[in-house]
C-alpha cells in the first residue's frame, strides 16, 4: 500500500500469496493503527488507502494516493490524465523503489491529510 501504484485487493494477495482472511487481518491490523484508513473509491480495487489526497486518475492508470506521486517522479497529474495520458510504470528495482517510500516515512513525510486552515474576515 505505502509504495505500489496498483496495491488492489486481488494484486496484494498475489504478490504475498495471502487468502481473503490473510489480507483482511493485515488491513484491519493497519487500520487500527492509524497507518491506513478505509475508505469507497472508484475504480480502486481495494478498500484501504493511506491517509490524504487521491488522484481520480483514468485508464491507463488506476487512481492513486496523491503521496505516491512523487515515487514515480510525478510533482502532479497533469501527465497522467486525458488522451494518450502516460502509464505510471516503476523506475528500478522494487528494492529501490521500498526504500524510497521508508526513507520519506524516516524523514517525517508520512501520508497524511492536509491540516487547512481558514481565517476570519475581520470586520
């Protein structure tokens, strides 16, 4: 979840060859500590996301966490949305590609909402 651009259900339990009740305890396990939040998103494949913004993307991509963008050496969506949209494809090896996502975590860039703020219009 924290690196991948396609983490849908199906794909996770493949790649850790989990059952359904594997994949679930793993997410509730996650949930429940905050590092990932349960949300509805179209076209998503999955139930679970990290915290923050979402890129409604369209096919070629499946929408995506707005924090991984940078992993994939995206500064916005611009690229990725409308006719003949680019495919997000890794860089690397997935080794590398885990690191780089750990290393933004040990740095204090976690997935999180956005705090906003508003001011008051003084009368």
């Amino acid at each position: 979840m924290l690196a991948l651009h396609d983490p849908t259900a199906a794909n996770v339990k493949r790649w850790n060859q989990w059952s359904t009740k594997e994949y679930a305890a793993a997410a509730k396990e996650l949930v429940d500590a905050e590092h990932l939040v349960e949300a509805k998103r179209e076209r998503a494949g999955r139930d679970i996301f990290l915290p923050g913004g979402w890129e409604p993307l369209k096919i070629p991509n499946l929408p995506i966490e707005s924090w991984k963008l940078p992993l994939f050496g995206y500064g916005n969506t611009d690229r990725l949305r409308g006719g003949g949209a680019e495919r997000i494809v890794l860089q690397g090896s997935i080794a590398a590609h885990f690191q780089s996502a750990w290393s933004r975590i040990e740095q204090g860039d976690v997935p999180r909402y956005e705090q906003v703020t508003t001011k008051k219009k003084r009368k």
